[in-house]
C-alpha cells in the first residue's frame, strides 16, 4: 500500500476516533480539521472529488475499523464459480459487504444465492486477507476479505441485480477479474485448498 494512502487513512481514523470521544469544543475543531485533510490527501491521489470523500467519511461515527468483505469459492469440476458484476463489467466471486445481524458463513450463502442463484452450505474458511497486503486498486477504507468455501446443495444459476453473467473458469483460464473485489493471485490461491484439502487456513 502506498506512504500516503497509510497515511490518510490513519489521519482519518484518529479524527474519527477524537470526534467520537472528545468533549472539548476546542479539540473536536482540530479533529475535524485533521479529518478535512484525510480528505484533501486521498483527493490529490485519486480521482474522487473531494467533497465525496468528505461525505464518505462524514457518514462514518464510532471508533472506525475494518470494513468486512466475505467471498465465497464455490468449485465444481475443478473449476471456480465466478459472476459478472454490473458496476464493471468484469468478473469475481460472489459475495460483497457482511450485514448487520447475520454471520460470515450465513453472508456467504445469502450472497451465493442472490448473485448466482445457488443454494449452497459454507464447508471451510480458506482465507482471512487484510486488502491492504494486496494487489487491490487503493480506497478510503481499510477491509478484511473472507473466503468461504462453499458446496452447492440446489438452486440453478440465475444473475441477480448486481450480476449479469454466471460461468465456472478453470485456474488457467481466469477472466478479465474485478479487482476491487479479488485479484487472480488471491483465486490462484484458493485452488490450492480444491488440490489440496487438509491445506491450513491462510491470513494476512
């Protein structure tokens, strides 16, 4: 990850932290400026519009931490099942943000089945990546990413709302990937666990 990108998000979350717990009116001015420069900082290295990035972190309250993202690895004939995302027009696995209320396996499924139309059980945690230690395109937020074995016990294929296309690729034939979401060194990894069961959980 990129000195500033650290930077501005460690800025960022020490004013969050500061605007939550400060009482001074003194103090909770500063941390607002600190938190106007996290802005300014993240809006000279991206393409964002700094009044966008003012919102995104305006919208956050509470002491921040990582966002979590869940994904789930659904094999069949050594293939991996993957779907066309809307927003991109490139491809992941299926999965997105953990909701409120429901746990990583029970995200997992419910993902599975709104963007690819299969009814699956999650049979194994492969992995546990912290997104900054990855070849992902730089954000404003820290994320952990989740990936979750899966078995298809129903369901057909069918795309969903935020999907347009369902198909399993072999490990050597990937397509053109979302890398927002995964890249293909990650689902490069995630075959090794289809090759290699008794494989251990990988993190970080």
């Amino acid at each position: 990850m990129s000195e500033w990108l650290d930077w501005a998000k460690r800025i960022q979350a020490l004013s969050q932290a500061g605007l939550t717990f400060s009482k001074d009116v003194y103090d909770l001015e500063r941390y607002e400026e600190l938190r106007n420069i996290s802005a300014e900082i993240m809006a000279v290295h991206t393409e964002l519009e700094i009044e966008k990035i003012k919102t995104l972190f305006t919208n956050e309250t509470g002491y921040q931490t990582p966002k979590v993202d869940v994904r789930g690895a659904v094999f069949k004939n050594n293939q991996i099942l993957l779907v066309k995302e809307n927003i991109d027009d490139k491809w992941s696995l299926p999965g997105g943000f953990c909701d409120i209320g429901l746990s990583p396996s029970e995200n997992v499924v419910k993902e599975i089945k709104e963007e690819a139309g299969y009814d699956v059980v999650p049979v194994k945690l492969l992995a546990v990546l912290d997104k900054n230690k990855h070849d992902h395109p730089p954000e404003a937020y820290h994320y952990y990413k989740i990936f979750i074995q899966c078995e298809i016990i129903g369901g057909n294929p069918t795309i969903g709302i935020e999907t347009n296309s369902i198909k399993f690729f072999s490990k050597e034939n990937l397509p053109e990937l979302s890398i927002n979401r995964n890249t293909e060194s990650q689902i490069k990894r995630l075959f090794d666990f289809l090759e290699n069961p008794d494989k251990e959980t990988i993190f970080d």
